[in-house]
C-alpha cells in the first residue's frame, strides 16, 4: 500500500480547497516570484574555532508562488517557495528544500456547517546538540517538520434563546527524525449558551474532550465540562458563578489532579471600557480585569488559582499596550501546561515548532515530547521618528518538567534600528542575544548576533538587497565557540 507523505497530504488539501472556491465566487491573486541570492560564509559547517573553518560561495534560487482567495464563504492563504542551493566549492552538498504554508476557512452549509485547515512544511532544527543557523549550514541536524490541522465545525443559533456549537479537531506534527516522536492531537468542542444580554440571565455549558500522542509514555487525555451563569442584579452590577469537572491522564505531568471545582461571585461594569471580576469558591478562585480608556491604551489582567485539572496554582496572564504619538508599548505574560506540539498548533503562524533557541533545551535536558509548565514574558518598544524606528524587546521563559525534575530558562533580548534612506530604500540594524541554561551538567548555550542589510526598490515589483551578518554560538554539551560571518546579495522580483 502506497502510503503519501504529510507535504503531499498538504498540497492535496489545498488543491482541493482551490476547486471548492471556484464554486464559492471567490476572487483570486495569484503571485510568482524569484528570488536569487549569492551568499559569501567563511565557516559554512559552523566548524568549532579550534577546528579548521571550511569557506565557500553558495548560490540560492528560489522561485515560489502566493495564492490568495476572498469570498463570502471562502478565505484562502497559501505559499509554496522551492529553495534551491548550490556550493561552489563542493557540489555534492547541493540541496533542495520545500517550504510550504497554507490556512483556509470555508463555510460549507451557510450559517451551519464550516471547515477550517491549515498547515505548514518547514525545516527546523532537529538533532540535539547540533548548531545550525538556517539551511545555508552545512549540517546533519535540520529536517523537514510538517504541521497540518483539519477543523469541522457547526455554529447555529437557535432563535433568540441560545446558540449551539460542536467541533472536531484533528492535528499532527511530522517530524523528518526517528529521534523524535510523531506527535497527533485530536480534541472536540461543545457548547450551549445563551448569548450575552445585560437585561437577562446569562448562561452557558461547555464541554471538551481531548487526546495527544507521542508515545505511549508519553500521552494526554483529558475531559472538561463546565458551566457558568451570570445574573443581572443591578446596573453595572451582576452576580456569577463557575464549575466544572476534569478527568484524565498525563503520564508526564506528575501534578495533574481530576475533581470538580465552584465559584460564586460578582461582576461590575461601570463603562464600556472598565471591567472587574471575582469569583471564589471550592478549589477554584479566580479574578479577570480589563481597562481600555481609550483606542491607544489596553489592559487584560486574569488570575486563576484551580486545584483541579493541570493547571498551575496561583496562575495569571497579562497583556498590556500602549501607544504615544510616536511609541508603542507591549508587555505579555503567560503561565501554562503545554507541550512542544500543542504549541505548534498555538502558534501555525509565528513561533516555530522547534526553533533554534527552543531546541536547545534538549541538548541541555536530554528531554523530548514532556508536558511542562511554561512561564514566558515579552517586553517591546517601539519609537518611530520621521525617518527612524527605534526598537528594544526583551523575553523571558522558565520551563518545569515535573516527570523528570527538571527545569530550563530561556532569555533574550534584541535592539533594532530602521532607517528610511529614501521612498524606494531602507536599511535595518539588529543586534540579538538568546541564553538557554538548565539544570543540567551540560553548559549554557548562547548565541549573539549582528545583522546589517539594505533594501531598495528598483521599480514595480524588483527588490534588492544587501546584507551583512556575524553569528557566534557558545557553550554546549563539548562548550566550544562557533562562528560565522557572511555576506550575501540578493533581488526578488513579483511578477
């Protein structure tokens, strides 16, 4: 039996996503482009510094195509790029690689029945220990990683009493390594509720059910109900309540606790832009805050202090921002149970699965596929003058393996500078610095980059740039010094 590859899956479901669109009205752009680049690297293998580093030229070519669908029922986002890279001193390292991304939203029966998917193909650090920056480095350690994510659901609303919900969601990350575990997660979705009116009782129940593989040690089953009522007592001012039942399994969290959980208490709404929130009760306590004065300023504050099910005591996530005439302020914390995998799916679109930076904390803790605890924070600043961007970022994460007693931290931070030379070019300035450290014998990994490069527009739909950029890697597991300087030339055209 023939069996197809996860990359071929994608491409067939957004082949098929393209016919149904056809049949929705949907109004495509469809955008080729090329892009070529020469790339000078005096240590293409990231050969240690007592090693003899290994020089080399690299060509890369990639044409790669956009397609973009909009219609009343039908919403399609898609890009493929075809790599390809050739050395000029060695041609046996010549490779290519496929880099795909495809999310869609189609509303199948109309206001019953939709269908979301979304995916991704990439390249990403897999070997422990291995220090790779990108596909340019010559390096056993990168692979191909495939998310893909299918969604069915049904929405409808039932008169004026209250609207319905169920869905049914499947995942799977494909990692290109028998080192680690393919990891699946199926989860389904329903609720019942009335929708929120300040004049009448507010009401709704939830319930979910979910499931996530890697191996059979370590695996994730969990079922959640839960209801919540909220009852107008006077202006502004309403009485709710909370609870719910867990039950499950998670082989590698050893704090995970099934029961049920209440919580009675009140909820004032002066304004539409202030919101306060408190409820206690029997192993649940919790407390949410929102204050938006205006379009330039927000601020979301939940605690959650629950004694049932994987979260964390005393629990809390925060997002704030802010905006001046020419600054803009965001600061986010967030305390959860997670995984690698799960946080693939939470982030389709931005963190990477296996990131540079994430990966080593396998090498540092020998760990893969652990439900852990996660603490992470961002801080950024942006100040825009009339020619200058000015950025600073800084982040912070702690990690708590409670199966294996272990614990990771990830910090960094980063300064940025843009500069608008002129309407057709520009020129960026960053300068990072990312730590993993561990409780572990095996010495801190950090890595400290520079980068320079410069834009310019040629005309319609012709880019060039230049860019100039320094990488050095420290610590590990052998604690060495890796370095690397590069500098490459490259013009995209969109046709």
């Amino acid at each position: 039996m023939k069996v197809c590859k996860p990359g071929q899956v994608l491409l067939l479901c957004g082949l098929c996503l393209i016919d149904l669109g056809s049949a929705f009205a949907v109004e495509w752009q469809i955008t080729p482009q090329v892009e070529v680049a020469e790339t000078y690297s005096d240590n293409i293998t990231l050969a240690p510094d007592t090693a003899v580093a290994s020089d080399d030229y690299i060509t890369q070519i990639t044409p790669g195509i956009a397609i973009k669908g909009k219609g009343r029922r039908l919403t399609l986002d898609s890009n493929y790029t075809l790599q390809s890279l050739y050395y000029a001193k060695d041609s046996a390292r010549n490779q290519t690689y496929n880099q795909l991304h495809l999310a869609a939203n189609a509303e199948l029966i109309d206001e019953f029945f939709y269908l979301s998917a979304d995916g991704r193909l990439s390249q990403q650090l897999l070997s422990p220990g291995a220090s790779v920056a990108d596909n340019l480095n010559i390096n056993s350690g990168r692979g191909d990683v495939v998310t893909t994510r299918i969604q069915p659901s049904i929405k409808h609303r039932l008169g004026k009493l209250a609207e319905l919900g169920l869905s049914y969601s499947e995942g799977r990350v494909n990692y290109g390594s028998a080192a680690i575990a393919d990891a699946r997660l199926q989860e389904t979705k329903f609720f019942l509720g009335r929708a929120e009116d300040s004049t009448k009782l507010d009401w709704l129940l939830n319930y979910s059910q979910s499931q996530q593989w890697a191996t059979e040690a370590l695996s994730v089953e969990r079922e959640q109900s839960a209801a919540v009522l909220r009852y107008p007592l006077f202006d502004h001012f309403s009485l709710i309540a909370n609870g719910g039942k867990e039950e499950g399994r998670i082989n590698s969290l050893q704090n995970y606790q099934s029961g049920t959980y209440w919580s009675a208490g009140a909820n004032w709404r002066p304004s539409a832009h202030f919101l306060l929130e408190a409820a206690s009760g029997d192993k649940d306590q919790q407390a949410r805050m929102l204050w938006n004065p205006g379009v330039r300023t927000s601020l979301s504050i939940i605690y959650l202090n629950r004694d049932v099910g994987v979260r964390a005591s005393n629990t809390w996530t925060g997002t704030l921002q802010h905006s001046t005439r020419r600054t803009h302020w965001i600061l986010t914390h967030v305390k959860e149970i997670t995984s690698d995998a799960a946080l693939a799916f939470v982030y389709p679109n931005g963190d990477t699965i296996r990131g540079e930076v994430y990966q080593r904390i396998i090498a540092l803790l020998g760990i893969t596929e652990q439900s852990f605890t996660r603490s992470n924070s961002v801080g950024s600043v942006t100040y825009s003058a009339r020619k200058n961007d000015f950025s600073l970022g800084v982040s912070g994460e702690q990690r708590d393996y409670a199966l294996s007693g272990r614990q990771a931290q990830l910090h960094g931070g980063y300064i940025g500078w843009h500069l608008r030379l002129s309407p057709k070019a520009s020129s960026d300035v960053r300068y990072a610095v990312d730590r993993a450290s561990g409780n572990s014998t095996i010495n801190d990994v950090e890595t400290v980059s520079l980068v320079w490069s410069l834009k310019r527009s040629l005309g319609k739909g012709i880019t060039t740039g230049l860019e100039m950029r320094t990488t050095e890697m420290n610590g590990g597991a052998a604690n060495v010094t890796r370095s690397e300087n590069r500098l490459s030339a490259n013009a995209r055209v969109i046709f």
